[in-house]
C-alpha cells in the first residue's frame, strides 16, 4: 500500500490554526446566530479598536475566557441539529400525551485535545402558552427507529416559551472534564403541567464552548 | 496590502511596517464569515547600532542582540546583526463555518504585530 501523500503547504498552514481538514469551499448558506455576532463583536480586539464604539471591556478581556458565557474556553460552535429534516411528522397527539422529539448534535469536528466548558441545549418551541408553564425532559435517545430512550437526564421548570429554552448538557449527557462525544442524539419532551395544547419543536442547536490548550499561552510570565 | 518593504542597509531602523491580510486575497472568503481582513503587520529594519540600544516601538531590546550590535559595529560580517522580529503580538477572533456547517468562534493568539524588536 502507498503511504498517504504528505500535506501540501496550505493545509500544512490550516492545520497549524487549528483546522484538519483543508476547507471544501462554500458553505451551505445559513444565517450566523445572533449569539455568534454578539460573541465575535464582543471577542474582537481589532474591530474594539478601530471600531467607532470603542469597547471598555478591551483591557479587561480574559485569554481563553469567554466573559459572555462566564466560562473558560477559546473556541465557541453553534451546532444545528441534524436530526430535524429526518423527524417523522407528529401524530395526532393523544389526549394527556404530548410528543418527544429525537435532536441529532454531530460534534465529530470537535478535537479530542479540547475540553467542553459548557454545552448549551437552545430550543425554540411554538405554543399557546400554558398557564402553569411547562417541564422539560431530555433523555438520551438511541440509534434507529423506535429504539426508545434512556433515562431522564435532565428535567427542568419551564415558565414560558416566549424566549428560547436553554438547558445546559455538560454534566448531565456527558461527564464533565472529558472531551466531547462523537455525536449526541437526545430524545426531547415539552409537557405542560396542567391540561394545555402540547408544543411544537421549531428549532434546536447546541452552543459548544471549549478549550484547546495548544492554542491557549500560559500567562505571560514575569521580566527576571 | 502592504507597506513597501526596505531593501538592502541602511532601509531605516527596525520597525512594525503595516500589513493587511484579506482573506478574500487568500481565497478563504467563502467561509471566514468576519472579520473580511485584518491588520497583520510585520517587522522590518536595521538593528545596527544605535537603533539597536533605543529599542524602536519602546520594546527594549534582548541584552544578546545589543552585544551582536556592538560585535558587527566592531567587526563587521561576523555572526552579522540582530533581526527585527516580532517582540509584542495580540490576538484576534475569527467567526467561520467549519466543514460541518457549524459557525465557529475562534481566538487566535499571536496574530497582529503590535511591536517589533530586535533580538
């Protein structure tokens, strides 16, 4: 067998930022998540620069911390979930049952050297609301059709569906202080506490923070 | 896009000269979301005597490039003098979609030259 051809100098260069894989050009057009333009606004130490707001948090701007979240961490993904253009359409739902969603997360480009700060479940969901709000259950979903779901991972109070539904994973769908899984399916439920019309799943992503120590220089040690 | 650079002695002391870096230039515009370019810099000059001792930029200079300064002023061509290196760089952010689609943010140390030096 031939041995694989060494990397030419551009993904020799890629690799050396951090990025394995040379680009394969365009992306699928989606929009950037306001959440992704307030991080890098907030982040950007040339556009606080030059910029005609300049920022006052510009000296005070941790390494490999991101102020936003209030965790460390050098690297921020907005993940969509995969698992929506392949979820079945709802049945007509029994009285008292309301449907569970699977949601599909591929963190495959996440490196093993980097280790998750926070994993942020953000779900949007459409409702009439309902008067004494909603629990969230999240449980992990297995491979395949009708595979069923494990235990409850996560159960939270939700108030009101006005705003999006965050909940956060780390700790609960994956240990802590370990690197990410390859992918992450869960099976997501919405129950309103008292007799109401259930929800409907219109968007979920994960927002992944994590830090890669290569790319995080110790801090500067004092002149001897 | 970049300050002409000085060829040959004596081209000025060494200094940070301006430099963009588009990244429409190096064809990565279709998936660098933001910024479009950034202000990357670089250093150039001479770190012969006395540039060498006044440290340009305010960077004061490595006491081994002073003693080179002062081998070259006294023998010249031995060992040759110092380079005019980066001494304080910053960082940057980066906001791209990754081969899976995903936008990513990421931070960059060490990506704009704010000072040169001689070392």
């Amino acid at each position: 067998t031939r041995a694989p051809a060494p990397p030419g100098p551009a993904a020799a260069l890629l690799q050396a930022l951090g990025l394995p894989d040379v680009h394969r050009g365009a992306p699928t057009p989606r929009s950037v998540p306001p959440v992704m333009w307030r991080l890098f606004r907030h982040r950007d130490p040339q556009e606080a620069r030059v910029g005609p707001r300049r920022m006052p948090q510009e000296t005070t701007l941790r390494p490999c911390h991101v102020e936003e979240l209030g965790v460390a961490g050098n690297i921020v993904r907005h993940i969509p979930d995969r698992g929506a253009p392949t979820r079945l359409p709802e049945p007509a739902w029994a009285a008292g049952q309301c449907p569970e969603w699977t949601v599909v997360f591929d963190l495959s480009a996440v490196e093993p050297a980097e280790r998750p700060s926070r994993a942020r479940l953000e779900l949007r969901f459409a409702a009439v609301e309902a008067p004494a709000g909603w629990e969230l259950s999240i449980r992990q979903a297995a491979e395949g059709q009708g595979a069923g779901a494990g235990p409850v991972l996560l159960r939270q109070a939700v108030h009101t569906l006005g705003t999006p539904v965050r909940a956060e994973l780390l700790g609960a769908a994956w240990s802590r202080n370990t690197s990410a899984p390859r992918s992450v399916r869960l099976a997501v439920a919405l129950r309103p506490r008292a007799p109401a019309a259930c929800a409907h799943l219109a968007e979920a992503s994960l927002l992944l923070v994590t830090l890669d120590p290569r790319l995080c220089h110790p801090l500067a040690r004092p002149r001897r | 896009e970049a300050e002409p650079a000085v060829s040959g002695s004596p081209g000025g002391a060494c200094r940070t000269r301006r430099l963009y870096v588009s990244f429409r230039e190096v064809g990565w515009h279709r998936w660098v979301i933001a910024p479009r370019g950034f202000l990357a810099n670089y250093c150039q000059g001479q770190c012969a005597l006395p540039a060498t001792l006044s440290g340009p930029g305010g960077s004061p200079p490595l006491n081994h490039a002073v003693l080179r300064a002062l081998m070259h002023a006294a023998a010249p061509g031995a060992g040759g003098l110092p380079c005019c290196v980066p001494a304080r760089l910053s960082p940057i952010s980066v906001l791209f979609f990754d081969n899976s689609d995903n936008v990513v943010l990421r931070h960059y140390e060490d990506m704009v030259v704010d000072e040169c030096g001689c070392r």
